[in-house]
C-alpha cells in the first residue's frame, strides 16, 4: 500500500493533496471489485443458508452432506464477517477506522480458507475411500462428526496468528497526511507463517487432485464395465448407483476446482512485487485488486455449483420456493377476505 501512496503522491505533486482526495482515488480503484462483491453477495447469503438447512435437515444424512453443510457454514461465516469488513477496506482503504475491525476481517478470511481447505481434503478422503476401497475402512457417522469438529478447531488455532500479524499501519508522508491502512507486518517471523499457510494450501490441493484422479479413473472403470447391452435387472440398478456416484463426484470436484480457482490468484500475487514505473500502473492495480479478492468466489458460489450438480439439491430449492409462494398467496387471499368483511 505504501508504494502505491508514495506512486499517487508523486504523480499529483501539484495538486493540494487531503486524505480525502487520496482515499478517493484509491477507491477509484476498488470500484470494480466492490461491484463484483455486491454482484455476488446476496447469492452468499441466502445460498450457503439454503445449504445448510437443506444439507441438515432435508437431504438423507451422511458424511458427505455433514462436510458440505459445514463447508457451507465455513462460507457463510466468510460472507457475513469477511466480505462485510472488506468493504470497509475497499470504501476507506487510507482511512481505516478500526485496528479490530482490521485484525477480525483478515482473521475471518483466514479461518474460512483454512477451514475450507481442510473440509475438502476430508471430502476426497471420504469419496476416495468410498469408490475406491469400499471393503476397506470407512469413517463412520460419530467419526465423520469428531472430524468436523476437529477440523473446525485447527481452522481456528492456524488462523489465530493472524491476528498479531495484521496492524492498522500509519506511515509516515512528507505532507504529513494521517494515513491509516490494514496491512500485514513484514517482519521474517510472518512472511515465514504465510508462506507455511502457502505450503500448506498447496500440498492440499495437489493431494485432493491425486485423490480425484483415482475416484474418477475407478468410477469410470464401474461404469463402463456395466455399460452393456444385454444387461440385467441387476446390472440396471448397479449402474444407476454408478451414475449417482459420478454426480456426486463431480460435485466436490467442481467445489474444489472453485476453491482452487478462487485462492490461487491472491497467493500468487502476494508474491509478485509492484512495478509502479508502469504507464498503466492504476489500471494494473485495479486488476490485481479485483484478483486478490477472487477468494470472494468460493464462499459465494458454491451453492450455485450445488444447485447446477446436485438434482436432490435443485428438488428442495424448488420446494421451498414454491412452499414460499404458496404461503404468500395464501396470506393475500386472506387479507383480502377479511378486507370484504369488513366493507360488508
């Protein structure tokens, strides 16, 4: 942030410069992503507490749909905490108003990707366990609940350093603006913390991509050996399974491939430096401010993924919007009975 402060201020030497006018021009930058924020917001919300009802209390329970609710409450924690303190970030990014507003939205953000890592990781466990070594040992209902449990603790004691890792930095100018920005300390200690949440982030991501390979590669393998002309009764509701398998399959890999999609822009420009001697430095720094907050993506999309995989999914969306409309309907008609009553 200091580079592109210093950058603003030699470019606008002979203008009376105010931390007003400064904040404004860095908000000229956040603009496209504060739409795109607004844009997905909504879906965030009510998506991941559709999730979590449907998940719980419409849908048969089971390991898989545990996981995902409890993805999806990672989601909506990161929507309702995170984006809410990202926007004051991105509406005051020199005049922050808060050290624990800063501290609370890095750490909200922190603990929804950790926790989200860890989640889909026990996802591809799960499946890989389930189609490819469905003899073998399987986690079991008490188990698959102590394992959320478990993960929800790591999530929260890795993403606890963050806050002693964040500070409501005020540099110092030579025309002494009081700048106030949320920014991560630079010292050895922290970038050696990052780089070990990189590492971490990185391996899971390469390890749920074996996984799958595997769980694909043998499902393909059940489905196209029941694939058969003369195939019996049996055979017929083998191969229904399969393809409930293949749907399910291919709804944690699209939830994954999201998660990669959405994270991997903000760790790889954390580790590219600034080049503010570029003509088109601000239309550069606009890009990567909406990149860096890609992570966005995951916690509002995924209910999205699910309603495009998941046909059980779509059936209780539908459900309850019709429950919805019909009780509306029903409140109208009411109102207007008791309206004609009371004329009478």
């Amino acid at each position: 942030m200091e580079a592109l402060i210093d950058h603003l201020l030699e470019t606008s030497s002979n203008e009376n410069m105010t931390l007003e006018i400064l904040n404004e021009k860095i908000f000229l930058m956040n603009q496209p992503t504060i739409v795109f924020i607004f844009l997905l917001y909504p879906i965030g919300i009510l998506g991941n507490t559709a999730v979590i009802y449907i998940y719980l209390c419409c849908l048969r329970f089971s390991n898989l749909n545990l996981f995902i609710s409890s993805l999806a409450f990672f989601d909506l924690i990161c929507c309702m905490i995170g984006i809410n303190f990202e926007l004051i970030d991105l509406f005051l990014p020199v005049m922050h108003p808060s050290k624990v507003i800063c501290k609370f939205q890095r750490l909200s953000v922190f603990f929804c990707c950790i926790g989200s890592s860890l989640m889909l990781l026990a996802i591809a466990v799960e499946r890989y366990q389930k189609v490819c070594r469905p003899t073998n040992f399987q986690i079991s209902t008490c188990q698959g609940r102590i394992l959320t449990f478990v993960i929800n603790f790591c999530s929260l004691a890795f993403s606890l350093p963050v806050i002693w890792a964040v500070k409501l930095d005020v540099p110092h100018f030579e025309n002494k603006l009081n700048v106030s920005t949320c920014e991560f300390k630079s010292s050895l200690s922290w970038r050696l913390y990052f780089g070990a949440v990189f590492l971490g982030y990185s391996l899971d991501l390469i390890v749920n991509f074996v996984l799958y390979c595997l769980v694909w590669r043998t499902a393909r393998r059940h489905f196209l050996r029941l694939d058969m002309p003369d195939e019996s009764k049996t055979d017929k509701d083998k191969r229904k399974n399969i393809r409930k398998l293949h749907r399910i399959n291919r709804t944690v890999i699209s939830i994954t491939a999201l998660f990669a999609l959405s994270f991997s822009p903000f760790c790889i420009l954390s580790l590219l430096p600034k080049n503010v001697d570029s003509k088109n430095f601000k239309i550069e720094e606009t890009i990567r401010r909406l990149l860096s907050r890609l992570w966005i993506l995951n916690c509002t999309m995924n209910p999205v993924v699910y309603g495009f995989c998941n046909k059980e999914f779509r059936i209780q969306i539908k459900r309850i919007l019709y429950g919805l409309v019909r009780k509306n309907i029903s409140t109208t008609s009411s109102q207007i009975d008791c309206t004609e009553d009371d004329e009478k």
